[in-house]
C-alpha cells in the first residue's frame, strides 16, 4: 500500500517513513501542500498522512481540494497536528480527513491506524 507523507518537519518526516516502511508500506515524501500535489500525480497513493500546519497552504486547504477533484477525492486522509487549539478534530473530519492525530502520536501504534482507516473505506464502499 502506498502511503505519502506531508509534512515540513525533517526529522517528523524521516521517523514518519522510517516506521511506516518498516511496516511494509510504500512511502513517498512531500514537505509542501504544492509538493504533494507532484507527489500525488506522480504516484498515487491510498493514504495521505498530512501535517495540517504546513508552509504556504495549510493542510485544510489541501483536503478541500483533494476532496472536491474526483480523481483524488477517495484517497484517505489521517489528519496529524501539534496545534489542536487551532486544527480541531471536528475541522479536520468536517474537511474530509478520515482519522485525526495529535502529536506526539504513538509511532507503534501508525500502521496499524493506518491500516484501520484504510479497512473503514473498504467496508463502506462494500
């Protein structure tokens, strides 16, 4: 399963692909809103693990779009924040995100969320 993660920390970035790649995923990197928007044509993934405070477009702003363009619409999103004060859960949800994440987040515990999430979407659309 392939996996890209957004986000602008580089050691948040690194430890994010470091587990989730040792848990057997695919993963592609972007540090940017825009840069995803590359990663993703290039690349399309099943998840997006998206830092919701991220320079220039914010991580909201990017689930907007992904989920109003029919070709990105159905990517899961897990919402991953340090700022919940400013990034609420009911925004992220209300967004489109499927799953919402306050950091510090259980590193040991991210595939298997992952998998979780991707699971939910499966049992929907069943």
């Amino acid at each position: 399963m392939k996996v890209l993660v957004i986000e602008d920390h580089p050691a948040e970035l690194k430890l994010a692909h470091h587990v989730l790649s040792a848990a057997g995923y695919k993963v592609n990197e972007a540090k940017a809103a825009e840069q995803a928007f590359a990663a993703i044509q290039d690349d399309r993934p099943q998840v997006i693990l998206l830092d919701l405070s991220l320079p220039g477009m914010d991580g909201l702003t990017l689930v907007h779009r992904l989920k109003a363009d029919p070709a990105t619409r159905d990517i899961h999103v897990i919402a991953i924040t340090s700022f919940p004060e400013k990034y609420s859960k009911a925004d992220a949800l209300a967004a489109g995100c499927d799953a919402y994440l306050v950091k510090p987040f259980s590193t040991r515990d991210l595939p298997t969320q992952v998998s979780a999430v991707v699971g939910r979407g499966r049992e929907s659309q069943a």
